[in-house]
C-alpha cells in the first residue's frame, strides 16, 4: 500500500484558543441564520398582527366601561399605535438600524402593557373580573408578538420590564392600600395575575428555545449532508449527519471497521508488462471491489495506486464487522471469477491480500480551505497499514486483527476458520488469517 507508513496523528483531546474562538465565531453566524430561517416571509405578518392587537386594545378597552379611561388613556393607545406601526415599518426595512427599531419596539411594548395594568390598579380595581382581564391583555398580548419574533433576549427582556413594574405596583398597593381601589379584592387578584403572566412567559421563552434549538439543529443537518453527499452516497450522509459533530472542524469520532485491499507483486507485474495492460488490469480489480463494496454497504475511501481503502461506518460495529467480511469474502470469489477469466485470454493472473481491523475514528471532510477530501483519520488507520503489510508477508489472502474478529460474535459463516499468525515479533495487533474452506 503505497501510503502505509504514513504516521496518523492520534485523536485530538483538546482545542486550542483560536478553536474555541472559531467556534464562538461559527455559532453567532448559526445563530443569525436561525433568526434569518425562523423569520423568513413574516415580517409583514408580525406589521399586520401589531395592527390587529391595536385595535384589539382599543375594543376591549371600551367594551369593559370606557369610562374609566380619562383621555389620556386613548391618546397613549394612539401613539402606540403609531409607534408600533413606525418601529415595525422600521426593523422590517433591514439595515443598521433594524436592531435598533427592534429593541425600541420591545420597549414600546413592555411600557403600554405595564401602563395598562397601573392604570387599572389606579383607576378599575373595583370594575370586577372583565374589567381585571381586559387590563392584563395587553401584557399577554404583546408577549406573544415579542415570542413570534423568534428572539429570546427580546421576550426575555418583555418579561423583565413587566414582572419588574407589576411586582413593583404591587409591593406599592401593599404599602399604602388607599392608593388603590378594592383593598379586599386587591391582593388576591394582582397575585393571581403576575403568576399567571410569568408562568406565560416561561412557557413562551421555553418554546422559543427549544423550537431555535431544532432549526438550528435542523439547518446544521442539512448543511453538512449537502456537504457529505459530494463526496458519499445520501445514507451514509444522513446518517453521519444526524449525530452531533465537531462544529469547528465538520468531524465525526465514530466507530467504523475498516479494510484495505492491495495488488501483491505489483510493481513487479508492471515492470513486466506495458502501462496500458496494468491500467486495465488495475481498473478491473477496482471495478471488483467497488461492486463488493456497494453490496455490503460500504464505502470506497480512496484509491491509492493499486490499494484500495474501504470504510463501513453505518450500523452498529457488530454489523459494520459482519458486513466487512462478507465484502472481503465477496472480493475473494470476485479475484476469482476475474481471474477465470483473464486466464482464458491468456492474460496474467491477478493475486491481492485484504486485511481488516476496526476502531474509534474521526470521520468526515476535512477542508483545509484549498482541497477538500472526505476521509477517516484515527490510530487504527496506523494499525491497518501494519497488519496489510504482516498479511502480506505471510502469504494469507484475508488478513484481520483480535480487534476486528471480537465484534463478529456468534458463529462465523459457514466453511469459513480463523488461524492465528505467528509473529516472531510479538507484534501487535494480532493477526489472524480468514481462511474459507472449499465445498465438499
């Protein structure tokens, strides 16, 4: 195998500062393009639903005697009105300043639900139940708008100004009951209220949460799938994808088994033959082992000139080993056939070795921003090499490590044994030869 010695650095335990920089710089940009998904096409909606609750207000207001509202109380409705309309006109326009509206607007909104429920307590405490209701709308109200808005700081902040002035509204009614109407009625009715408005705005901030946290989980599926899938079939990206995974590096530590296949005396073969009868023979062995591979579900990693790396990734590692083995005995009776064939040409025959181990592994595409290649990295790709190379020099077609045969459990296939590897060495890991017994 032409890159066998290559050292593989081992997994990485930690992340260095400018990781944990990238990552924060990476979850900000994820975090904007959630926002940007979550709100996609409602700006007019939210413009046309602070309209609605305007005039909602402005209903429920006279329907529950009008009369206690002085002037005043229509005329703040009213600039309301105009300025909810002006900051929502505003923030929908985009640029600098849509922050800037969109914080104004939350401010807008905190301060007319907590002057209704004031006003009330001033001027309503005796109006009974309704009129009690309709001077907490409001704050319900516009704590749903400021949630459909999808940003938890803004409810969070919705939530803070109203539990903070009510709380504070309260104490002051307790201190000095004369200032408030309905001194029996007032306590239990204002307690009732301010919890019924935080648990409200706990449910609302932890359904904006959880549902941010699902795009946001949703969008990194897609983006890594689509990223995977240029370079792997859709399974075996979806199923990568649907794991957490490194979000700096775009990286998975997973269990995978792995096999490699190499051509035996094939330099030797090409100093024999011309070029152009090697690239035929080569791209025949190829073609055998893609065919094997994609029946066991499998994944072609690389070719690297007449080798031939193979990684099972999906499954559990029981049946990523079992469908491993089935692919390297596939290849063998595949050599075979290949070889029957070449043979009544009166072509040279064709003799490869397969060895096959397993292990923890980073798994993914590794982008270093000018080449980007999906590819498995990890101590057992060291070890793989080795046992290619031991399982080459003892002459065994199918060559597999301690590790790699512990994950098959049960009975192995039929007519098929497991023959330990002397090593003079003591080498490690263990090989053993698969030897297939031929039909009586």
């Amino acid at each position: 195998m032409a890159s066998g010695g290559a050292r593989t650095p081992p997994l990485p335990a930690s992340r260095t500062t400018g990781d944990r920089a990238a990552r924060k710089a990476e979850a900000a940009q994820d975090d904007a393009a959630v926002l940007r998904a979550m709100q996609a096409g409602g700006g007019l909606r939210l413009l046309g639903l602070r309209i609605v609750i305007v005039l909602v207000l402005l209903m429920a207001a006279q329907a529950y005697d009008g009369s206690l509202h002085a002037l005043s109380h229509w005329f703040i409705l009213g600039l309301y009105g105009v300025g909810t309309v002006w900051f929502g006109l505003g923030e929908r326009g985009g640029g600098p300043a849509a922050a800037v509206y969109g914080w104004a607007g939350t401010l807008l909104n905190a301060g007319l639900a907590v002057y209704v429920i004031i006003e009330h307590m001033l001027a309503g405490g005796e109006a009974g139940l309704g009129a009690d209701a309709v001077s907490r709308l409001p704050a319900f109200l516009l704590l749903l708008q400021t949630g459909l808005s999808m940003r938890v700081a803004h409810t969070l902040l919705f939530c803070g100004v109203v539990t903070a002035c009510w709380t504070a509204a309260f104490l002051v009614g307790l201190a000095w009951p004369e200032l408030f109407p309905g001194p029996d009625s007032f306590p239990t009715a204002q307690i009732t209220g301010l919890a019924t408005f935080v648990a409200a705005g706990l449910l609302v901030i932890d359904g904006m949460t959880r549902l941010r946290e699902a795009v946001t989980r949703a969008l990194r599926m897609e983006h890594e799938r689509a990223q995977l899938a240029r370079f792997v079939p859709d399974t075996v990206a979806l199923d990568l994808a649907a794991e957490d995974a490194d979000a700096t590096m775009g990286i998975h530590r997973r269990h995978a088994c792995l096999m490699v296949l190499d051509i035996r005396g094939f330099s030797r073969l090409s100093r024999e033959h011309p070029p152009e009868v090697m690239v035929t023979a080569l791209l025949a062995v190829r073609a055998a082992a893609q065919a094997a591979v994609a029946e066991q579900g499998g994944l072609v990693d690389k070719y690297v000139g007449d080798a031939v790396l193979v990684q099972f990734v999906v499954g559990r590692p029981r049946a990523q080993a079992r469908a491993a083995l089935a692919c390297a005995l596939s290849i063998n009776d595949r050599i075979a056939a290949l070889n029957a064939a070449r043979a009544g040409e009166g072509l040279f025959t064709l003799r490869v070795v397969v060895a096959l181990h397993a292990g923890d592994l980073l798994v993914g595409v590794f982008d270093d921003g000018v080449r980007a290649e999906y590819t498995v990295l990890g101590p057992a790709m060291n070890a793989l090499s080795r046992l290619e190379a031991r399982a080459k020099a003892a002459e065994i077609e199918i060559g597999a490590s301690g590790d790699f045969l512990d994950l098959l459990g049960g009975p192995l296939p039929p007519r098929i044994r497991v023959v330990p590897v002397p090593d003079a060495r003591d080498a490690q890991p263990a090989l053993f030869a698969i030897v297939e017994t031929p039909a009586a």
